[in-house]
C-alpha cells in the first residue's frame, strides 16, 4: 500500500477528526511539532543538528543580514573564508589594525545587533550561511503534495504524530461534558394536617441530597480543562458516580420508610374520612412520583458521565500510545 502523503489525512487517521474542522489549528499544530522536534533532537540527539540545517546564500556586497526565522547559526562562510562571529561590543574594534579583532578579507567577522548579523568586510564577492530556522512552512497540508521545506524526511513522521496527539487532547477538550439539571425536579410538598385529622408521626417527605454536586462538577471540568490530567478526572467521575449512588441509597431507603407510614395513616383516616384518605394516598403518589424522577434522573446521569469517562479516557489512552511513539524518534540511534 502506498505511504498516504496528505498530511491531514495521516493525522487523521491516527487521531480522528475535530468537529467542527479546525484545520488551521492542525497545521499550525504541525510547525510547533517542528520546532518541538528540533528541540529535541539538539538536546538529545546533538549529532543530528545538521539535518536541520538551512543554507541561505549571501549576496555580493551585502553588509547585514535579517536574522528573522534564523535560529542557531552553524557556519557563516565569506568568499571562501569561514566567518568568526564576536560579541557586539568589539564590533568597533574590527575596524583597528591595532586590536586582536581587527578584521580582514582573509579574517571576516560579524556581530550581531538589532536582529541583524553585520559583516565587516561586507560580503565580498559571494558568501554563504547554515543555520537552524526558527519556523516552518507546511505546503499543501491537505493534498496529496503536503511537504514541510527545510526539514528532513526522517523526522516528518515525528511532526505528524505531534500534531495528532494534539488532536487527540483537543478533543477531549471539545467532549462536552455531562452536567446534572434538576430543574425540573419538583418535591412533594409536606403535609402537617387533612380536615380535622391530625396527620402526624411520620415527618417530611425525604428529598434526595443534590447539596455539592455542582463543585463536583467544577472540580472534574478543571481537571479536564486546566490541568489536562485524565487519570484523575476518570478517578473524580468514579467518585461522582459513588456519592451519588451512596445518596440515591440513602433516599429509597427514606422513602420505604416513609412510604410505610404514609400508608399506615391511610389506613387509619379511611375510617374516619374517605375525603382525608384520599388526599393522603394523592400525597402518596406525589411522593411516589417524585421517587421515580430521581431514580430515572440518577441513572440517565450516571450512565452519561460514565460513557463522558469512557470516551475522553480511551482518546487520552490513544495520545499516550502516540507519545510513545513519537519519544522513540529521540532514542540513541533511531
């Protein structure tokens, strides 16, 4: 099968698509991925720099050079004759016979002032700079003909990985994450006395605890948003999961108990008022009701925010694989 050349295809399928696209993002992505590399490669692969390297040609003549998108520079060659570069502060100096620095067409020198590179001579008849580049051009990121100029073949494949586990992370960003609505949660309303009839010894109707749930949600979108660390954010979705179960356990077992004492006086106020019963046993079946919504509310939200965990922790398991991948791009002789 043939390599796939198109750039955004090859992240694609490594690490899905946005939505909405975004490939502005991913391509810029791509040319931090070169940076990133080359960082590397000069931190732990020294040896390597050279391939990186970028000649620029010096015209005849020329006395300065924009040093914009010029990194590290390797070698500085004038007419032949290799360039020393000195410290700003003797630059006066290349012009006195007299001092150590005095320059000539045999002995070239520069400095660097103002982000330029100055040369003294000025460049005689050609010359010539290598250089590591600050920046990268990607050319034709979504054809067939996607290329990067000035970097090496070998070291493409790192950038596309770099750019997919980006991918991969934004989104898990751009999963929107489950949030718990109550708002159209409406509790029984008490009841203290029917008629004539004293309805007493059974309390208020038990309403499940929703006290705190909105911090827990704020602490798992900060993790997922600001502090980027999944393993946590899955472990705090598991201890979400916990709370809320531990709190629906303790409102049916409220409620069994309420519900026992409900329809005990139900059955003590048929004697004396059918009109008495039958408002209590409504009032039943308000709590009845409200029961029921909790119960279907808790599990629609539990089952979202664990499908919620399940999903940002397969992409994150995902961008681990690729780092791994794209670690192995700096090991000694890779």
């Amino acid at each position: 099968m043939a390599l796939v050349t198109n750039f955004n295809e090859r992240i694609k399928d490594l690490a899905g698509s946005l939505t909405p696209a975004d490939l502005d993002s991913i391509e810029q992505w791509m040319v931090d991925g070169c940076i990133d590399v080359v960082d590397r490669v000069k931190k732990m692969l020294p040896y390597k720099t050279e391939l990186f390297t970028k000649n620029t040609n010096l015209s005849g003549g020329s006395t300065s050079l924009d040093l914009q998108d010029i990194g590290d520079i390797l070698y500085v060659e004038n007419n032949g004759k290799e360039v020393r570069i000195v410290d700003k502060r003797f630059k006066e100096k290349l012009s006195n016979s007299s001092s150590i620095h005095y320059s000539t067409s045999n002995d070239p020198a520069a400095y660097i002032s103002n982000g330029y590179l100055n040369f003294v001579p000025s460049i005689n008849t050609s010359g010539a700079l290598s250089s590591i580049p600050t920046t990268y051009t990607i050319s034709n990121f979504n054809a067939n003909s996607s290329s990067i100029a000035n970097f090496p073949d070998q070291y493409v494949g790192a950038v596309i990985l770099y750019a997919a586990i980006k991918v991969l992370k934004r989104r898990v960003l751009d999963k929107v994450m489950p949030t718990l609505d109550i708002s159209g949660l409406s509790a029984p309303a008490n009841i203290s006395g029917i008629g004539n009839n004293t309805v007493a010894g059974f309390g208020s109707a038990p309403s499940y605890d929703f006290t705190g749930f909105s911090n827990f949600e704020t602490a798992l979108a900060t993790l997922i948003d600001t502090s980027e660390d999944i393993e946590l954010a899955t472990a705090k979705i598991s201890e979400i999961n916990i709370i809320m179960q531990n709190h629906l356990n303790e409102f049916n077992e409220a409620n069994v108990a309420y519900q026992a004492s409900v329809n005990a006086k139900i059955e003590d106020l048929r004697a004396a008022s059918q009109e008495d019963a039958h408002i209590l046993q409504k009032h039943s079946s308000e709590v009845q009701r409200y029961s029921a919504e909790v119960g279907a509310l808790i599990q629609e939200y539990t089952s979202d925010i664990q499908a919620y965990g399940t999903h940002i922790s397969t992409l994150s398991s995902q961008a681990q694989a690729l780092e791994v991948d794209y670690n192995r791009y700096f090991e000694v002789d890779a």
